[in-house]
C-alpha cells in the first residue's frame, strides 16, 4: 500500500461500514501529532459525515449534512480526492452524496501520498471508535469515477444483503 501511495496524487477510499449512530465515529483516518497532512473521514448520527483534513485549504473541516446513511445497516462508502480539481467526493451505496473543496496540490491541496498515522475504525489516538462493523476496505491511488463508484456497489451489494 505504502509504495502505490508514495506515487499517487489522487486517492479513492472504499469502506463498507455499519455503524450504531451513537456518535461521532471515524471510518478511515490519518491523525497524530507531527502529521502535517492528517484527514477524519467521520459518520455522524442522523446519517451524516464529518470531515476534517489539516493539508487542504489551510485546514478544511465540515459537517455534511447528507442524510445519506441508515443506523445498523450495510453501507458503502466510497471517497474520493483528485488534486487536478482538488474536489473531494462522497458516494454512499454507489450515489454521490456530497462534494467538499479541498483545494489543489499547489494550492495547498491534501497530500495523500504517505500512511504515517493511518488507521481504520478509529484515529490514531484511538479516539472516535467506531461502534458497529467495518467490512473490506481499500485504497485506491486514482479518484474513481461515479460510474466505477455505482459498479462497485452493484457488484457487492449482495454480499452484505443490500
């Protein structure tokens, strides 16, 4: 994973996840002291994700108000970042959702091109754990498309009886 990423200036994230809705809990993070490029990839209650990444735009964060997830049930999601447009997406169960501006590489855009700090289901401080489920997950080194995100789903969505 570490050497694909080294080369790459985009990145896709594909998570299956089921979670509670209790809280606030980190699906995929980059987090920890020294990190200068650290990225929260955060469900929410209510079906929302909240964002929050220290490289883009001086420090982009959010709150996405999507509506987009149900509690206890399968979801996939897919996030992607191509630093030629510098826009973020999010696609839950093969749609897209919601899209942040996170800004371009020369224009102070995330760097997604190192794992330091990376971790799965919580931050790196073990904060934000999430309360459910994580199925597979994967790391791509090109933003995917809206249709690969859609294929993607209809693909798997059988699996986790979606």
């Amino acid at each position: 994973v570490v050497s694909a990423l080294d080369a790459c200036s985009s990145i896709t994230i594909t998570t299956w996840f089921q979670s509670d809705g209790a809280g606030r809990q980190v699906l995929v993070s980059r987090y920890g002291t020294g990190y200068p490029d650290q990225f929260n990839h955060i469900v929410d209650p209510g079906g929302d994700f909240h964002y929050n990444s220290t490289g883009a735009i001086d420090g982009a964060s959010g709150d996405l108000n999507t509506n987009a997830w149900s509690d206890d049930t399968w979801h996939l999601c897919h996030w992607t970042y191509d630093v030629s447009d510098g826009i973020a997406h999010w696609f839950i169960d093969g749609s897209e959702v919601t899209t942040a501006n996170f800004g371009t590489d020369s224009g102070n855009g995330l760097s997604v091109s190192d794992t330091d700090g990376f971790a799965l289901m919580a931050r790196a401080d073990n904060h934000e754990q999430l309360q459910g489920r994580l199925g597979p997950v994967r790391i791509h080194n090109v933003a995917l498309t809206a249709q690969e995100c859609a294929n993607d789903f209809a693909a798997e969505r059988g699996r986790f009886g979606v």
